[in-house]
C-alpha cells in the first residue's frame, strides 16, 4: 500500500468516474432496441444490463492486458499522465451524451492516453504498430461485420416468417430479444468494463504496486465492473432515443437479428484481445437490420453525423489529453489541480444544459432526435 500515493488514488478514482460514464454512455448498445419494440421496458432494461455487466467483468482479461501493456509503454507511464488521458475521454464522453450521439468510449478512451502518453514521455511512448493492430483495424473492420450480419439475419428472419401471421412473430421475436439484449450487456461487460481495469493496472505498474505485465488484481475487476454497470443502471436515455429510434425505425425481428450479431462480434474480439468499440458494432448492427428488412427507413443523415463522431473521437479525445498532461507535466500538483477543476465545471455545465431538454425512461421513445433548448423549459401551466 505504500505505492497508494494521493496521485494514484486520484488516478484511480477518476478512472472509475470514466468507467461509470462508459456505463451510461454505452447502454444504448444493448437495450436501445429492446426498449425502442417495446421487448423490455426502460428501467427492467437498465437493471437487467447493469447487473450482466458486472457479470461480464469477471468472464476475462484480455482486453484490459491489451490496454495495461499494448498500447503505451508501460515503463515510461506515469499516474499523471494517465490522470490527463482519463479526463480528455470523460469530457469527450459527457459533450456526445448531451447532443446524443453513440460515439465510442473506447476511443476516447485510447485517444486521451495517446495524447497524454505522447505528451508526457515523447512519441516512442506510444506503440503505434499496436494501436493500429488492435485499435484501429478492429474499428473499420468491426461495424461493417456486424452490419452485414444483423443484414443477412434480418432478410432471413422475415423470409422464413413472411407466411407467418404477424402478431406471433413479433411476440417471439421479442421473447428472443430479452435473451440477444442480455448477452449484448454481458459481451459488453467483458470488453468495455476491461478498458478501465487495463488503465488502473497500469497506473499501479507505473507507480510500482504492480510488475510490469502484470493483470488486474481482483479488486481492480470487481470495482470497475461495479462503476459500469452502476452507470449502465441509471441509463444514457439520450443515447438510447439516438440508437433505438434515430437510425431506422426497428421491428423486433430486425433486433434480435442486430443484437446477436453485435454479441458475436463483441465476445469474439474479446477473446482475442481486441479492445474494439462496442457502440461502432451495435450501431453498424442497427444499419445493418434497417437494410435488411424491405421498405425500412434509414436516417443516413444522423448514421453520417456517427461516422463523423467515430472519425472525430480518438484524435479530439488525445488533444484534450495533450493539453492536460502538458499542464500536469509543468504544473506539477498545481496544474493537476487546474486540469480537475476544469474537468469538474464542465462536466457540471454538461449536466446543466442536459437539464433543459431531459430525456428519460418516460419519453425516450417518443422522439428519435435529441435537441438541446437554449432556454430552461416552460413551467407545467404555461406555453411551452
């Protein structure tokens, strides 16, 4: 416990805040269609992904050894800079989940540590050649495979029931997805609640409590699967409305046939070790089972503003972490504490503006846009 300086434990606890706003971010990815048919209703949904990502968290550690000595020498790390990439990725999290839109927390994730990595220790601190292998390759590869399996699913999922009358089909097709949406949330748990082990592993090989390629210990896996699925709990209903009913509007053939294939594409990169983002493979699912059933509409102006957000998050994400290590590097325990209270006030604005425009368990499905007010909303009794 001696290596447990205040640093660290600074460090640790803002990777759980990271760790709980992945939570929230990503629940749209298991439940967003379940609850957009009507399969599960929004706090059963919620509840039931919580709990399986805490399940999910113990199932392996691949990943997390992927991010605590793949990407960045973990000989070179330091607390701070991990502490400056963790609060580059929770900013990039909160401003997405204010305008609703699923981009990837994963990337957020990698591009703070990459920024502030390459910041703090110089750029042989990052290793580009595994960034590359199992960062960027699975994120191109990842979305077009599970979309054009959740497409092949759907157009034989209404093929062989097209003589089927219909009330029954859906009736089953829901049933089925209570059990696809629930292996989302625990495929989810294996890979996404690792990333945040992978970071406190790191952090404590790199303040010497832990020897280089070492795993997470057991406390590390249970705290970080708790804060995710406490995250997932209480529901980034914002996100939620995008997935389940902004891309395309879905008929529960087409999401059982998008969340069993997102659950095969995201346990499958788990085992090898491939820290992939989860919602680029649920969304590519989603588009996938809207191309696949016939005459469906799909928004390609809100899939084109995802793309955008895909393309954006890692390197905006390393420029915020840039900056951070930059002030932690020359400002020591001051500019430490200037980067927190940043990092603080604009998750509390984030917070406040959301309040405007709430999107919750009652009207998630009432809309499929999120839109942002510029004033406070009317009072009950007068003109909205």
């Amino acid at each position: 416990m001696d290596h447990i300086t205040f640093l660290v434990a600074v460090v640790i606890v803002t990777a759980l805040a990271f760790d709980f706003t992945n939570g929230f971010h990503d629940t749209a990815n298991a439940m967003a269609t379940s609850i957009a048919t009507g399969a599960l209703a929004p706090r059963t949904a919620v509840l039931i992904s919580g709990v399986l990502n805490v399940v999910g968290a113990f199932l392996s550690t691949e990943v997390a050894k992927t991010i605590s000595g793949g990407i960045v020498d973990d000989t070179l790390v330091t607390p701070g800079m991990i502490f400056a990439g963790l609060v580059g990725a929770i900013l990039w999290n909160l401003m997405t989940w204010l305008v609703g839109l699923p981009s990837s927390s994963s990337h957020a994730l990698f591009g703070g540590l990459i920024g502030a990595v390459w910041v703090g220790a110089g750029e042989h601190g990052v290793h580009f050649d595994k960034v590359v292998e199992k960062v960027l390759i699975p994120a191109v590869a990842s979305p077009v495979v599970a979309g054009v399996a959740a497409l092949a699913a759907t157009y034989l999922a209404y093929k062989l029931t097209e003589r089927a009358r219909k009330k029954p089909v859906e009736k089953g097709f829901r049933y089925g997805q209570i059990a696809s949406a629930s292996l989302v949330s625990l495929a989810h748990g294996t890979n996404d609640a690792q990333k945040t082990m992978g970071v406190i592993t790191l952090t404590l090989i790199s303040a010497g409590a832990l020897g280089h390629d070492a795993g997470p210990p057991v406390w590390v896996v249970a705290s970080a699967g708790l804060a995710i699925g406490l995250g997932t709990y209480l529901g980034g209903w914002r996100i939620i409305r995008t997935m389940g009913k902004g891309l395309t509007e879905i008929q529960s053939p087409q999401g059982f046939a998008a969340e069993t294939a997102s659950t095969t594409v995201i346990l499958t990169s788990a085992h090898l070790g491939f820290a992939l983002s989860t919602t680029q493979v649920a969304s590519g699912s989603i588009l996938g089972a809207g191309l696949g059933r016939r005459l469906a509409e799909v928004r390609w102006s809100v899939a084109g503003k995802m793309v955008v957000a895909w393309l954006v998050t890692l390197p905006a994400a390393a420029l915020v972490g840039a900056v951070a290590a930059y002030a932690v590097k020359h400002g020591g325990n001051t500019g430490t504490t200037v980067v927190a209270l940043i990092g603080v006030a604009v998750a509390g604005g984030v917070f406040f503006v959301s309040r405007r425009n709430p999107v919750h368990a009652s009207n998630v499905n009432e809309g499929h846009e999120v839109t942002l007010r510029t004033e406070p909303p009317a009072r009950v009794g007068t003109a909205a």
